[in-house]
C-alpha cells in the first residue's frame, strides 16, 4: 500500500462541518448524509467536507483532538513512553495534513498544530527506527507493532518485510545442506 491509498482511506474518516446551503438528506453507497442546514452541524466523511469547503459552502471543525493542548499532552506522552502510545485517530497525520492543507482559515493556531503533529510524528518515527534497529540486530523472526497508524506502518513495512527476507536467507546459508536440498536465492 502507498500513501496515497492511506490517505484515500482517511478520507472516509467523519469529521463535522457547518453548512452554509440547504439541502435534504443525500442517499450514497456508503451511507446517508444530511440533511444540511445553514449554521446546524452534521457529519460527514473528509472527502465530502473538503469538496464543500474547497467550494465555499461549508466550515469544517477540527477534530477534538486537534487543539493545542491535547497535542501537547499527546507530544509529551510519546517522547516519555519507550512504547508507542495510542493516537487520537488512526489517520491522525493524514488528518492534519489534509484539514490544514485545506482549511487552515478553519483551525485556530494551524501553525503550532502542524509543528506539534510533525513533533509527534518524528518522535514516533524515531522509536520505530530504533525498534526496526533492535529487530535486526537480535534477529528476531517476529515484532509486535502495536498503537501503530498505517501510514507509520507503510513508512517501515518495506523495511521490514525486506529484512525478514534477507536473515531468512542468511539463516539458511549457515545451516547445513542435506544431499538433494537445494539453496533458495
């Protein structure tokens, strides 16, 4: 998977936008939306609420978790923890990028947002680094990969399948061959 199919995923995350138009209940595949009022809050996926914003008829809110002091907190907790803690949401980069992209005029203090998130990323990208380092190192054959997003996951899951690969067929070049066992390459 590549980011861009991830960030095709976060796209169907809900967020909540105020709609400036009026509109009844709208029926998609995926599920109902609506119906929109002027000024009344209604959820809908991220794509759908960057298309309205992008055309002037709606306000999105930010997440909950997108507010300064949560991201401090979420910040701190990850640079104390030599585990990885849960994220407020599974596309908690993804989210910010395209939120800020899109609607930075949205989100109060958008500057110190995207630093905190851009902190906690590099932080948790640190930690996996570090943990891919200690994998390889000790051999391991399997790692545990919990409180993950999948976009970290997609950043090292290359590296990491490429690894295993590679001490296989380490591990099988040290071991004695029987008669008729041939070598996998």
């Amino acid at each position: 998977m590549d980011p861009s199919e991830v960030e095709f995923l976060a796209e169907k995350e809900p967020v909540t936008i105020i709609p400036n138009f009026s509109l009844d209940k709208v029926y998609l595949i995926g599920g109902d939306l609506g119906p929109f009022n002027p000024g009344l809050p209604v959820d809908v996926p991220l794509w759908l609420a960057i298309n309205l914003k992008q055309r002037q008829k709606c306000r999105i809110i930010p997440p909950e978790w997108m507010d300064i002091e949560k991201l401090e907190e979420i910040r701190d907790r990850e640079r104390r923890e030599d585990t990885f803690t849960p994220m407020p949401s599974p596309y908690y980069m993804e989210l910010t990028q395209l939120l800020l992209n899109h609607a930075s005029d949205n989100i109060p203090k958008a500057d110190e947002i995207r630093t905190l998130v851009k902190d906690t990323w590099d932080t948790r990208i640190a930690k996996l680094r570090l943990s891919a380092d200690s994998f390889v190192k000790e051999q391991e054959a399997h790692a545990k990969l919990d409180n993950l997003t999948l976009m970290e996951i997609n950043t090292i899951g290359t590296f990491f399948t490429e690894s295993l690969n590679h001490m296989y067929k380490l591990r099988a070049n040290l071991q004695p061959r029987e008669e008729g066992q041939s070598q996998d390459y």
